[in-house]
C-alpha cells in the first residue's frame, strides 16, 4: 500500500515537472513572439535622384506618425533603379521620374496590383551658372554660345530622355549632340553646371531650386516634350506590403505633398 502510494506521489511530481516546463516553454515563446511584432519595421524606397531632397525631409515625417517604421532610400536614375528591381533587389516601394520605367515592371507583373498612382508632375528647365550672361534659351543651345552642355543619358535617365524630346521640338537636337557631356542621373548634370565643367545644362525645375551655383534661363513649354510625370507603385515582393501601402497613402497626405511643392514638385491636382 505504501509502495502504491509512492508510486502515485512520483507520477503526480513528474507530472508536475512537465507542466512547469512547459509552460515556460510556452511563455518564453509568447514572449519572444511579442518582442519579434515589435521589432521596427523597414521599408526599402526605390526613388529617382531628383526626390532626394524632398524625401528625406518627409523621412522624420513619417516617423513621428509611424515611430515603428524605418525608412531605407535608395536613389538613382529611374532606368538603373527599374534594371535594379528586375533583377530582384529587395524593394517595398518605386518611384520612378517617368512612366516607362513603370510601365516595364508593370509588363512584367512586379507591381502589386492597384497600388499604382501618379504621385507629381515637374518642369524641365535650361540652367547656367550664376555668372553666365550669354545663354537665354534653349535655342542658343545649337548656336556658338556654349561649346558644352550637360545632359542625362536619354535611355536610363529621364530628364535626359525629355532634353532629347525639347531639342528634337526645337530642330537642334543635332547641332546639340556634339557638345554633349551626359550624366548618370539629373543631380550629375546640374553638379556638372554648378561647379562651371560645362556651360549649361537641361534638369527639373526642381533641382535646380536645389542648388544656389546656378540658375534658370528658359522653362520648355509643355509641348516640347512629353508629360513629366512621377508614378509611384508597391512591389509585388514587397515583404511588407500593407505597411508599403501605408506609406504610400502618406505620400499623398496635404501634409507630405506641401513638402514636395516646397522642393519644387507640382502635384498632381494642381
């Protein structure tokens, strides 16, 4: 009788044992689980080099609304950052200054569907430096007034593929292409007018407002060129695709677009 009830007493201990242990186990994991969901989170924006400025003014922005989010930029020419995303870089969101960079990975079905949207439109302006008095417009450009001008690579670099059209408008796009220094990216090319390596120099408007080493002689008329329009898209792959679209909606905010308009951008209901 007394060994049965030893016997009884050690089952109800290991028992006991087994159940302390697992519902340590069990907590730990809750606990873990809890930490883990309030890891910040971090969305990758894929942008053209011309939103620079006005994105990471909008950065602290959204922290203040979204503390838990962490946003990484990566910027560059619309043509390198598109190539970038086919090749499967990890990107939550893509701006791009033109739509054809957007229309290529819409092709490709690497947009998450009905998350695209026209986010700002632009100007394309002719710059010189501060200094230069003999440059005024655009027609000027195919005469002996200058003997160098900055341009974006008209296949990866949208502002250069809008130059490309202004200058086919004007009938001077030949004249023009020997004098040719291109750039990467938009900011290359006003960089190249700022520091006087060549005469002049076709951007958006709102880089040059960036810069204080150069200013505007001639806007193109809308006509010369096609619309300038900056479409924005959630990643298919995005790994965050609900906080991407968060974002994204922010971007439209009155808030974050009178950021844009401050950096030279006109919105799209404008």
């Amino acid at each position: 009788m007394k060994k049965r009830t030893f016997v009884t007493f050690l089952v109800s201990l290991i028992i006991s044992w087994l159940l302390v242990v697992g519902l340590g186990q069990v907590h730990r994991f809750s606990s873990n689980t809890f930490a883990q969901s309030n890891q910040p989170l971090d969305l990758t924006v894929s942008a053209a080099t011309s939103l620079q400025d006005a994105l990471e003014a909008i950065k602290p922005m959204y922290k203040n609304n979204q503390p838990e989010v962490d946003i990484t930029y990566n910027f560059g020419s619309s043509g390198s950052l598109q190539q970038q995303i086919e090749q499967g870089a990890p990107v939550d969101i893509f701006i791009s200054a033109a739509a054809k960079q957007m229309d290529a990975l819409e092709a490709k079905n690497l947009l998450l569907p009905e998350t695209r949207r026209d986010l700002l439109r632009n100007k394309v302006v002719l710059i010189v430096s501060k200094d230069n008095t003999t440059i005024k417009s655009f027609e000027d450009l195919g005469t002996d007034a200058l003997t160098s001008i900055a341009l974006g690579e008209s296949e990866s670099v949208p502002a250069g593929k809008y130059a490309e059209e202004i200058l086919t408008s004007l009938g001077i796009l030949d004249a023009v292409t020997p004098k040719a220094v291109y750039g990467k990216d938009v900011r290359q090319v006003l960089n190249y007018v700022a520091t006087g390596n060549v005469d002049a120099g076709i951007v958006y408007i709102s880089d040059a407002k960036a810069s204080e080493d150069v200013k505007i002689v001639a806007t193109a008329p809308e006509d010369s060129h096609s619309p300038v329009i900056y479409p924005i898209a959630v990643l298919q792959d995005s790994a965050n695709p609900e906080a991407a679209k968060e974002l994204e909606d922010f971007l439209f905010t009155p808030e974050a677009q009178t950021m844009f308009q401050e950096y030279g951008f006109i919105t799209v209901s404008s």
